[in-house]
C-alpha cells in the first residue's frame, strides 16, 4: 500500500470537536466496524494484563464509549472523557443499560488534567493518529506521569486499507505521518521504560510500560 497520500487539510482540535459533533447521530455505522476488532483487541489484552482486584483504566478521547463499555467489567472503575458533547451523550445512553458501567465527563487530550498516578492503566484509542508529531509526543509524556503502570494505543493498522486513508483524507488527520512513527523513541522521550508493538484484528496495538521503581533494599543483618 502506497501511504504517500496528504489529506488536503489537516483539522484543528477546535474544527475536529466540531466535525465528532456533527457526525455522532450516524457513529453507529462507525461502531458496527470498530467493534468487533475492539473486541479481539480487548480479548488479548485481558490474556496479557495482571489485572488485580480494584484496578482502575481511564480511557481518554472516548469518543461513544465503545472500548470504555468493553472494558468495564475487567476494571474497578473505567472512566473516559473526550471533548465532543456530542459524543458523550451518546456514551451516556450506551451506558445506561450497562452493568457495571463507566462514567464519562468532558476531557481534552491537549489539557490533560488528571494527577499523577491517579490511575493504573490509561487508554487511547483510534485517537492518537489525529494529532501532530509534536502534539503526540505531549500527550504521551503527559499520560506517562497519570498511569501508573501503562499507556496503551489502540489505532489503525500501519498496513492500512484504501477505506481507512480514504475516511483519513475526509477526517483531516495526521495518519500518514503516525504510521511512520518511531514509537520507541518516542517513548523513551516521554519517559517511558519501554514499547511493545503488535497487531491485532488488523489494529496497531501500543503498550507503553513504565519504568519499574526499583525499592530500597534492606540488609536483614542490621534488623
């Protein structure tokens, strides 16, 4: 595949949460296809993580909810947040017959207001793609200090379709320059330990690992 093609435009986060605002009433056409690949994608995680009990995933750009639902019932509390109004009240409704079901609250990936270690695990996905090198290098040095122990990116394929550059061109995103991307340099730049790369239903699958805080250790003799 040929990923030399530029959209004609790329979006501004103003023009974006105006573009997720106009299209949330048809996002189900969207989530019919989206969908069964988060499921496999969330299957594997699920395989790979130690998820103890009171564990807590916040999801960031949450767009309609749909891996936020999914993951749910693996977590002790999920949270997601984007900007789009639009698309919150349409995660809400989703979540209304949901057992046990996340909150979701209005959040912006380029004003990250969360604490430091507020959460253990932290999730982007379909998202990150849509903004600049720089911005994605902010964002994730940002998500560094919020997680607890990992980032983990769900997004297109570096092996894209003709579908995908084709929705890409109409949605202004900066996809052509992500499937590029050096992520290991990237995450030693934002502070991370390390990445690990894999693809899974035809998604890019990014776990972002923090470094491991190594503890004072005790001479037993002294005690």
């Amino acid at each position: 595949m040929n990923h030399q093609f530029l959209p004609w435009y790329r979006r501004s986060p103003i023009s974006m949460r105006r573009f997720y605002n106009w299209i949330h009433p048809i996002y189900g056409l969207i989530e019919s296809h989206l969908g069964p690949k988060l499921d496999q994608v969330v299957q594997h995680l699920m395989g790979n993580l130690a998820i103890a009990p009171g564990t807590t995933a916040l999801e960031y750009a949450c767009g309609s909810g749909l891996l936020s639902l999914k993951l749910a019932p693996y977590f002790a509390q999920v949270t997601g947040r984007d900007q789009s109004e639009g698309m919150l009240q349409r995660a809400r409704r989703r979540a209304i017959s949901a057992k046990p079901s996340p909150e979701f609250r209005m959040g912006n990936l380029l004003a990250i207001d969360e604490q430091a270690g507020s959460v253990d695990y932290v999730f982007l996905s379909f998202a990150l793609h849509l903004f600049s090198r720089t911005q994605r290098q902010e964002i994730l040095s940002r998500l560094c200090q919020v997680a607890r122990k990992e980032v983990i990116v769900i997004d297109h394929s570096r092996n894209s379709d003709w579908l995908t550059e084709w929705v890409e061109r109409i949605e202004g995103s900066h996809y052509d320059e992500f499937i590029r991307e050096d992520f290991a340099g990237v995450a030693d730049q934002a502070g991370f330990a390390r990445v690990l790369e894999s693809e899974i239903a035809t998604c890019m699958v990014l776990r972002f690992q923090k470094k491991v805080k190594q503890g004072k250790k005790i001479d037993l003799n002294n005690e």
